[in-house]
C-alpha cells in the first residue's frame, strides 16, 4: 500500500487537470473534504488540494488545447533528466522537458510506450504528499494498457518497477513496487485493456483510500459525478469503484486495503 515513505520509482505526487476550476473544487471538497489552496503568486495558478491542513494532491486549470480533464501520476527520481533520456530510449516520449519548480523540485511529463502520460518529480524543498494512504488520499495506482510485458520492461527501465504476479477472482493480477523495498513497497499493479470492459483506453488510474466505498459512490453522483463502475467488493481487496469528477476525469476509490504480497 502507497506510503509517505517515498523511494525512487513510486508515486510520490498526484495532479489534477481541472476545466472547471470551482465546480471541481465543490465537488472533491464534497466527496473527500479537500479545501484547494494556491501555490501562491509564482505558481502559474497552480494549487494544493489539501485535507486538515495536509496535502492530498495538486491541481489547475488546463485549457482544451491540452488535453481533456484528467488525472497524472507522478513518480519519485533521484534524477528527472536522467529519467526523461531512459524513457526515450525505451521508446516513450517526452511531453514536458525537466523544468525546475521554483525551490520545489524538478519535474518532466513523459509518456510509455503505449502513449500513456505519466509524470516524474525530483524533490527538493517539497518531497511530496502529506498524506498517503490515508482516507481522502492516493493509496493505489493501477495501470491500463494494452501490453502487460511491453509496459513492465518500459517501466522496469525507466523507474527499476518490478512485478509479480498475485491470485486474483478470475486469474492473475500483476502488481507493481519499486526496487527499494521490494514487494512489500507495493504501491499499484497493472491490467490489460482487454481484460476490462470498464476502461477503453490506457493510462494511470489513482486510487483513493476511503471508510465507505457506498457512501462515496452516492455522494459522488449527488454532486455531479458519474459511477464507471458501482462499488464492488473483491475478495482480499476490499470494495472499490471507479467514478468520475463532473469535468470527466477518471479516478477510483477503495475501501480497506489494497493486495498485499
């Protein structure tokens, strides 16, 4: 399960692109308590959503030339350049060049091989989230794509992911940790796009730990929201659902914990 306890190669941050900067704000602020907070004068208008105080994600609003609302993922690297050159030569792409974030970090938006977009963040004076795993923050990634072993060598090169593979209702499910820790930093897993009707196309889903998967559906479809898939327990999981915000971006939330090794 997703920690604070970063180490290379696991999420370390979670960003929001909003088109609607007020009404995403009512809305997660309706379903897991986030108060959005800017990032102040220099931020671009970027902001922290925040719970109690704590920092749960971050967020801003992106225009139709960028893409459709969504959510990326950030992975920890102890050398974001270096990390943009491994995913060129592993066949991905770079989206967004590393760029230093005032005294923040230093960032870059890569894509894999299958065109996912995902990001990398080099801490400096803001290592990452407050909170992880806790309820109302990230405590699982799931990866969709259309090539399980394409996806685990891309990734095992770029970030050192390692994977191995757990029993699960109706096989197997692969499931994602950094080299550093082994499997018990377990922090995500993978599915193929042709083994779920419920995703048609690739990318990063984040999970959100919550008390009451039910209870957040309903809510969720109170304050504009659309359920992908109604909450549903697996066994040795715990129940889950797959929703999204009233801007369109995909995320899930997870009652009790995600697989453990």
């Amino acid at each position: 399960m997703l920690t604070t306890r970063f180490v290379t190669g696991a999420p370390n941050w979670v960003d929001l692109g909003m088109r609607d900067v007020d009404r995403a704000t009512a809305f997660y602020r309706g379903l897991f308590g986030w108060d959005l907070e800017s990032a102040g004068p220099d931020s671009g208008g970027y902001g922290f959503f925040r719970l109690a105080g704590k920092t749960t994600a971050g967020g801003m609003r992106t225009t139709p030339e960028q893409g459709p609302p969504s959510w990326t993922v950030y992975f920890q690297s102890s050398d974001a350049d270096a990390t943009a050159q491994a995913a060129e030569r592993a066949g991905g792409k770079v989206l967004m060049p590393p760029d230093d974030v005032m005294d923040k970090g230093r960032m870059a938006v890569l894509a894999d091989r299958a065109g996912v977009t995902f990001g990398i963040w080099q801490p400096a004076a803001l290592r990452g989230l407050d909170l992880a795993g806790d309820p109302g923050s990230l405590c699982w990634v799931e990866l969709h794509t259309p090539d399980i072993a394409a996806a685990a060598a891309f990734y095992h090169s770029v970030l050192g992911l390692e994977t191995s593979a757990m029993p699960f209702p109706g096989g197997t499910y692969t499931c994602l940790n950094p080299s550093e820790g082994g499997e018990d930093a377990m922090f995500g897993g993978a599915v193929p796009l042709a083994d779920d009707p419920t995703e048609p196309e690739a990318y990063w889903l984040p999970y959100f730990a919550v008390t009451d998967a039910d209870a957040v559906v309903s809510r969720a479809g109170e304050l504009g929201g659309t359920v992908r898939m109604p909450a549903t327990s697996v066994e040795g999981v715990g129940r889950l659902a797959k929703l999204s915000d009233p801007d369109g971006a995909h995320f899930a939330v997870l009652s009790n914990t995600p697989p453990q090794p």
